[in-house]
C-alpha cells in the first residue's frame, strides 16, 4: 500500500475554469498558462485537458520540451524567450514562440540567420520585471520588423503588476501605457490580460489573454474566493489519520511545545507535512476538513505530520480521510493562515504526494 497522502486532480474543473475565462472574454484567444508544471498540477497531463485553449504559455525550455514530448501540439510560448544563443535550435525544433523583452535577445537575433521564429515583443508598462521601456518599444519593434530570423506579423504584450487589487489605478495606467505603444502601429496583435485582468479589467482583454491561477480554480484577488467567480477548485489535497490520542488539559503539542491543550481533548495526527508541500508557517487555527468536519490545526507542521485538535469531530478515528484544502476548503483561506498566496501553496506539492486525475 502507498501512502495515502494524494493530489486529487479534476479535469472536469480544469475545463469548466477555461470555459469561464472565454465567457469573460468572448473575443480573445486562450493562452493558458501551465509554468511550473502546470501550477503544480502536472504539465502535460493539465495541457491534454485544455486542448480548447489556443496556445500553452510556459516558463522554460524544459516545459515547452516535456509538451511536445507529450504530444502536445499546440503553438507554445516561452514566456521568457531564450538567453542564449544555443537554445535556438530547440526552439526552432520543437516550433517554439518566444517572448522578446531583453536587448541581449535582439542582438543574438539579428546575427542569426536561421529559420525564423515566432515573436512576442514585451513592453514594460511598469512591472519593472521584463520588457523594453515603453520609450524604446517603437524604434525595437523596427528592429525585430527587420530580423530575418522573425516571423512577420510580431505580436505585443505587457503584463499587470497590480490587477489582484480591483481599486488600484495602475492597472488602467499600464493598459493606456501599452495603447500608446500599439496604436501607431496599426493592426498588430496584443496581449496584457492575465487571470485578474480577465475577471476585473476589460481594457486588458485585446486579442490574447493569458489565463493561469483561475484554471486551477482559485480567485486571483485579495478579497474574493474562487466561487464568487465560478470557479471550480481543481485540486484537492487529501490524506488520512494515523494517529487519535487523548491529551490532558495544560501538555504542550509538537515540536517546541507552541500549542499547549486548554483543556482534555482528542488530537488526531494527519499524514502531511511539509514534506509534501504542506506549508510550515500555518499556524494553529488553520482548517482542516476531517470526514467534512472543519477542525483546526493545532502546533508545529512537521515534515511528515500535522496535529489537530478533533473536538468538533469526536467519532474520528485512524484511516479516515483528511482534506488539507480543494473541495470544500479553499486553497486561499490555507495561504491567508500561512501568509501566503494560493498560487505558492499549489507549486509547492511535493514528488513524494501521489497524483490522481479525475475527469
Ligand atoms: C504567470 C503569468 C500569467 C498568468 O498569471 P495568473 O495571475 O496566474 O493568471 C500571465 N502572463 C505571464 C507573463 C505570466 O508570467
């Protein structure tokens, strides 16, 4: 018998949460973004579920490889383009587009003469991460217009550093910002959008949007749960107890004794830990969902174990089944007790966690 600590991953979901980004965006085309394998949900097996998206945005090479080696055949965008000028002839093999954002990769392209590629300009409209200042975008789109190793038409992109955050006015600065570069370059495609931008920012919606966090079913705002949204949670993590024990009222509970019992109560031990991506920094309080029974945890997160305090859930006993969030208990209410964000928590499920797609 493996372990019975598990990612249950819903497919269904994956699709009804692509769905919801093209009804709020009925006239651009997907670009779902499936980095970091796939939010954590696994890359390829997350890509054959979104078939219906119109392009794969990913992070790296190795990603974009692993897809085409899975026989995904979809065009595929290298979010961060290349660095070096050996990477191209992966690039050109394997029929990846690639975003442009850097001077460095305008110089390797313009000595390069082999097939042509696929081309994202990037612009930074104030992110400050990646892209050419809105001030050098016109005189760089001529360059790339005139790089023989570049497919004509060259499509335009920015990204959004505030979108989480539906009152913050950058996120209209940023749009207006990229309009400036665009418009008097007449047609030219364009993304800004990500999750956020699809769900509050109609000025970012343009030809592309690039949907990741929502996919996966969870809210990309600071003040709103995925539901409200209609999102469907993608991924559930689950485990079991292994262990019930009754503890006096004044015992310390865990490594450094930080939860000391208020009273006699039951505490049950769960398979999880941050060995699997389970967070450290949930502290106690944080839910857990015992047979459907909201229950806090209770002490340390341990590399393998938590503890809870099973009040509420009096008849639970060892080999029941345990959710750390999904169905049921949202991903964002587990990050705002570890003083993160959804996005981290979903990454972080570890190699050691069994997968299981459901569909
Ligand atoms: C990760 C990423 C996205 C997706 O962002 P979400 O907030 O997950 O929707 C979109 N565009 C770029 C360039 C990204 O790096």
């Amino acid at each position: 018998m493996t372990r019975a600590t598990r990612a249950e991953i819903n497919l269904a979901a994956l699709k009804h949460n692509l769905q919801v980004a093209r009804d709020a965006t009925p006239n651009a085309r997907q670009m779902a973004i499936i980095k970091a394998n796939g939010y954590g949900h696994g890359l390829v097996e997350v890509a054959r579920a979104l078939r219906r998206a119109d392009a794969f945005g990913v992070a790296t090479l190795d990603e974009a490889i692993n897809l085409r080696e899975g026989g995904i055949y979809h065009p595929i965008v290298l979010l961060e383009g290349f660095t070096r000028e050996s990477e191209l002839p992966f690039i050109h093999a394997y029929d990846l587009e690639c975003v442009i954002h850097h001077e460095s990769q305008l110089a390797i392209l313009e000595k390069h003469k082999a097939k042509p590629m696929n081309a994202w300009l990037k612009i930074d409209t104030g992110m400050h991460r990646l892209g050419f200042d809105v001030a050098q975008a016109g005189v760089v789109y001529e360059r790339l217009m005139a790089c023989e190793s570049v497919n004509k038409p060259i499509r335009l992109m920015t990204h959004l550093a505030n979108a989480d955050d539906r009152n913050d006015p950058t996120t209209e600065q940023q749009c207006q910002q990229f309009m400036s570069v665009v418009q008097p370059l007449g047609q030219v495609e364009t993304t800004i959008g990500n999750s956020a931008g699809i769900l509050a920012w109609p000025d970012s919606h343009a030809h592309w949007v690039r949907p990741g966090i929502m996919l996966y079913g969870v809210s990309p705002f600071k003040d709103s749960l995925a539901e409200q949204h209609k999102l469907q949670s993608v991924m559930t993590l689950k485990s079991e107890l292994i262990g019930v024990k009754p503890v006096k009222k004044g015992e310390r509970v865990g490594y450094g004794g930080t939860y000391t019992c208020n009273a006699d109560m039951t505490i049950g031990v769960v398979a999880i830990g941050y060995g699997d991506g389970y967070p450290r920094h949930a502290g106690s309080g944080t839910p857990v969902l015992v047979n459907d029974t909201r229950v806090p945890l209770i002490g340390r997160v341990s590399m393998d174990m938590i503890t809870i305090d099973l009040t509420a859930a009096p008849s639970a006993s060892v080999g029941d089944s345990v959710t750390l969030w999904g169905e049921g208990l949202p991903v964002e209410t587990i990050a705002s007790h570890a003083n993160t964000i959804g996005y981290e928590l979903l990454c972080g499920v570890t190699q050691r966690v069994n997968y299981h797609y459901l569909d």
